[in-house]
C-alpha cells in the first residue's frame, strides 16, 4: 500500500498531516511513503 503525503495548498501554511517519527512505524508495516515536493 501507497501512504501519500501532498502539500498544503492554503497559502503560508506549512504543516502536513505526517510527522517524520511516524515514517519507522510506516516502514515496519510495508508501507511505502511518498511525500509532494514542497511539502512541509
């Protein structure tokens, strides 16, 4: 499975609905992330 992560399109805001210390969880359950470029 293919976890996305986009980037906000609301102007100035930076957050996205990922945080890095998530992404070893993620990895352990083969789940492959893909995050827009720009994002946070």
């Amino acid at each position: 499975m293919i976890v996305g992560v986009p980037r906000e399109t609301f102007p100035g805001e930076r957050r996205v609905a990922l945080v890095p210390g998530v992404l070893p969880a993620l990895a352990k359950a083969s789940l492959e992330v893909l995050v827009e470029t720009g994002a946070g």
